[in-house]
C-alpha cells in the first residue's frame, strides 16, 4: 500500500507541473451519489484531482484493501451507451505520451497520461485477457477483467489515457463500471493494491453501485 500511495504522488506532482494539478481530501457528492448509501460512509477523504484541461479524478481506499478510481468525461453527444464503448480483444501497445505512474508493484503497473479530456464521442477499451460481463443496461456496464494489459483511449485515438500492464506471468485483476447520465460518462475502476493477482467477487463493484 505504501508504494502505491508513493505513486499517487508522485503522479499528482508530475502532473501539478504539467497541467495545473489541484489536490482535494473532500469528496465530489455527484459522484458520492453513484453509490449506495451504506458505501458512501466508506468514501471519506478521497484525493481528488483537479485540473483546468479535464475533469475531476477521486482516488478511495475502501476497506484498507481495494482502491476505486472515479472520473467523469463529458459526451458530446447522447449515442446509447452501446454505441460509445468500443470494445476490442488486442493487447494494446503502450503510447509514447508524457504519463505518470498511477499504480507500480511488483504486480502491476499502470499509468495515466498527462493531457486534455475534452467532449468525446466514443471510448476504445482494448484488452488481453479474460472478460466476464457483470451487468449490462443502457444506462452502465458492468466487467470484471482478467487481464496481462488494457487500455483506456478517446475518439480512436491511438494515444492511451489509461494503459496497463500485469508485471508477472499471472493475470491481474480489475473491475470495471461505464456508466452514463445525459452527457456525462463516469468510468470506474476497482482494484487490489499490491495482490492485483488475488482475485475478488466479480459483482463486487456492481454491489457498490446505486441502481
């Protein structure tokens, strides 16, 4: 856990420089409220991002053993959320733009890049490995990812917003939410710091999430 909070910051500083970073210990109640009320007690003083080229990011620690990312992107315009995720089996090849390490253990290692997350039309989602649909609506989509890599893009964008990679020969894991309201786009992300390899319940995540 404390490597991974070492990186948080790491991030957070690199990031301060290149793009006007803020950091908050208070939480965002719209996205509090994607939770149910039971799991809202648990997201208290998340380190929230800011910044004047995108949207706010919350990073929880909820239990002392899993880590929730949570960022809103705005649409621009109102396609099914079927029609905005694209998904596509291929391990992806990691973009040369400026990144910070996000998440960096011995199990895996993750990075966010550094640039601006205006309107988007469509989200790539490539991935190597094993995915298992936990819930899908028109409103979210629900995946649990045994994964060796995946990443995050925008508008068919070659460059990766979130890229990652298992540092062993095991899959890590991850949780997954898509969900939309209007014209925003809140993606999520559950993971365990450290014992990415140790698996947990697929519906874990879904179990969290105000429906």
């Amino acid at each position: 856990m404390g490597i991974f909070i070492a990186s948080i910051f790491i991030w957070l500083i690199s990031s301060m420089l290149s793009e006007g970073f803020d950091v908050s210990r208070k939480p965002i109640a719209e996205y509090n409220n994607l939770f149910t009320e039971e799991v809202q007690t648990k997201l208290q003083n998340p380190y929230t991002f800011k910044s004047k080229i995108r949207q706010p990011e919350s990073n929880y620690i909820i239990d002392s053993n899993y880590h929730l990312t949570v960022y809103k992107l705005i649409l621009a315009n109102d396609k099914p959320l079927k029609q905005i995720i694209d998904f596509n089996k291929t391990r992806p090849d990691r973009s040369s733009d400026i990144v910070s390490d996000y998440a960096d253990d011995k199990l895996l290692k993750m990075t966010k890049a550094s640039m601006k997350a205006g309107k988007i039309s469509s989200v790539g989602f490539r991935f190597s490995g094993k995915l298992d649909t936990v819930s899908v609506t028109d409103s979210y989509m629900l995946y649990h990812l045994k994964f060796k890599a995946f990443s995050i893009s925008y508008d068919n964008n070659e460059h990766n917003d979130i890229w990652a990679e298992a540092q062993t020969s095991d899959n890590a894991i991850v949780s997954l939410a898509f969900i939309k309201k209007q014209k925003a786009l809140y993606i999520m992300l559950l993971f365990r710091p450290e014992k990415e390899n140790i698996d947990f319940a697929p519906d874990f995540l879904y179990k969290m999430i105000k429906r």
